[in-house]
C-alpha cells in the first residue's frame, strides 16, 4: 500500500485532474448509475450528505441545517418497520411535527456488534421509502464486511439506497479516505459542499492509490478478518467464565461484543488489565502480551479485528483473556476486589 502511494499518479482533485481519483470513481461499492466523489475522512461524508439536502429540510441546526429524529435499533442492528412507518405518518399528518425526507441505515452496524442488515430489510425499506417519497441513505463504513459476509457484490446492497458512504481506513487498512456515491446531480452538489467545508483536494491520488489498494485485497481480508473474530467469540464461549460471556450467533463480522458479568470488574478495568502487562503474567506464561480493546457500554466491552490483527495475534488475545479472567475469579474468591466496586464503564 505504501509503495502504491508512493507511486502513484497524482494530480489537482480540486480541479477533477488527479488520474488516481478519477479511476476510482466508478466501480464495485454503487450500482452503474452511481457516481462518486471523495472525501479526507467519513464523518465529512455526512455533513456533505446533508448540505445536499439542506435546501428542504425545515430547521436550522450548526453545519448543516438538519433535524434528526433517531429510532431505537432492535438487537439485530435493524429498525422496527411498523415504527417506522408509524413516525413517518405521524410527522406527514400532523401540522407541527417536522416531515422527514431522509432514512438512514448503517450496514454493518456498530452498536449491534457488526450485524450484518439482511437483503430483505434494505429492500423492505426501500419500499417504504418509496411509499412517502423518502430517500434512503446507507452509512456503509463497513460496507464491504457486510457483502463479503453475505457474499455479495456491494451494489447488490447499494442498489436499495439514493447514497451511500464508504470509508476505506477501516477494514480496508488505508490511512485515510471515504466516498460519498450517488446519482450524478447529488455528487455534483456534494463536490460543491465539500469545497464549502474547506475540502479541496491536491494530490489526492496518493489517497486513492491506498484505497485501490485495499479494494483489490478486500476479500480475502475481511473474510480473514471475520475468522479471527470469530475465533475469538467461541474462545470466550469455551473459557465459561463468570466474568464474561459472548452471543455467538451475534458475530457475523469483525466486532466481538463480550458482555461483563458482575460489579468488578467493570468494563473499563478489564479493558485495563488486558491492556497492562505484569511480572506474574510473564512468569505464569513466558509472554507479555497487551491487548487493546474498548469499554462500550456499562456491561460490554467491543474488540474490532482488521488486517493488522494476525491469527497469532488474535490466538494471543483469547490466551490473555483467560489469564485476565482466572486472576480475575482468584481475587474474588479471595475476597481482594476494590472495596467499592465499579458498576459502570467509561
């Protein structure tokens, strides 16, 4: 990837002349009608997706001038349809509510542990949509895990949607990088919102080169990638340990959501002890090992696979998980848990 950037063909993006970019703005992640323009980093990505759609939206928010109205996700990262359409026709009949004109998924989904959203959902909503005259826009971070996952091309998922973002620094490894694809007359807008936000771009095709590069190993990467996670969701399985335990059938890509059991330790402080390395743990195993993994919630703990964790490295976790949590139950058993145990994670 870093000799691909460092040679690659470069020009002014700012100016639609960087080779690099231009290659890249039709291909696998949006169906033949869609274009696509770039961006640095994802989160540009949204607020260009609703400076697009500012014009007609009925509120005045910072940046750009939208309303959201979030709705609870079931645990399989889906929404409930029948809500759904019930706040839609709430908003449309009613002279007070704000009528929404946009939908929006995120496939994989972060929060429900990388579930992947099934092809008959995306459709589902797509008719809905349709219905009240919505857009559909998909936050495909993780897009391409959920098509190696469902073993599909990603414009058999995209196909459902008006547009779609895909970010490419994280499964895909590059060091930066997403897109925004959509029919050409929103791209267009989205190009002329990227330059209100300060996105002109020199030389982008080193960007691009990264990204081409991780498009071209995307499969055989997450697929190792989804393996790995999945390695270590049934090690937590098979350890059956008061401490912690896994829903199997939640793993379907790349994020393991391990729930805490108990006051202590708390999310926060196993993520602590897994990271730290001690003089017991080198004696006991002849490694030293740290393992960085995230406090999600006030009971769950997230690790998330990419192409930088190995099989060894993932084999290596699952060991230092079990260490952590057999010296973990000691104390309890010996009563030397904090005196005031921790309920919540940070």
């Amino acid at each position: 990837m870093r000799r691909a950037m460092a040679r690659a063909a470069v020009g002014d993006d700012d100016y639609g002349e960087d080779p690099a970019v231009n290659g890249g703005r039709r291909g696998r992640t949006s169906p033949a009608e869609m274009s696509c323009s770039a961006w640095p980093q994802g989160s540009w990505g949204w607020r260009r997706l609703f400076l697009c759609l500012r014009s007609r939206w009925q509120t005045s928010l910072p940046v750009a001038g939208v309303h959201s109205q979030a709705l609870p996700d079931l645990p399989d990262g889906t929404f409930d349809l029948d809500q759904l359409e019930l706040t839609i026709r709430e908003a449309h009949g009613s002279r007070y509510h704000l009528r929404p004109e946009l939908i929006c998924l995120e496939n994989t989904h972060s929060s429900a542990g990388g579930r992947v959203l099934p092809l008959t959902y995306l459709q589902q909503v797509r008719g809905l949509a349709d219905c009240y005259g919505l857009r559909v826009h998909m936050d495909g971070a993780r897009l391409m895990n959920a098509a190696v996952a469902q073993d599909v091309e990603p414009a058999h998922i995209t196909q459902h949607c008006d547009s779609v973002s895909l970010c490419f620094s994280k499964g895909l490894g590059a060091p930066a990088g997403a897109v925004l694809a959509g029919r050409r007359e929103f791209v267009d807008e989205a190009w002329r919102a990227r330059k209100l936000l300060g996105g002109g771009m020199r030389q982008a095709g080193v960007l691009a080169a990264a990204a081409r590069v991780g498009l071209g190993h995307m499969e055989a990467t997450l697929r190792r990638d989804h393996n790995n996670a999945r390695r270590f969701a049934e090690g937590i399985q098979e350890l059956n340990s008061p401490l912690c335990s896994i829903n199997l059938k939640a793993v379907e890509t790349n994020i393991v959501m391990v729930s805490i059991r108990g006051d202590w330790p708390s999310p926060a402080e196993l993520c602590e002890q897994l990271r730290a390395v001690s003089e017991e743990e080198v004696a006991e195993t002849g490694q030293a090992v740290s393992v960085l993994l995230f406090p999600w919630s006030a009971r769950t703990v997230r690790a998330v696979w990419h192409h930088d964790v190995s099989a060894r490295d993932t084999e290596l976790a699952k060991n230092k998980l079990e260490f952590v949590a057999r010296k973990c139950q000691e104390k309890l058993a010996r009563g030397l848990w904090p005196t005031s145990p921790s309920a919540g994670g940070a």
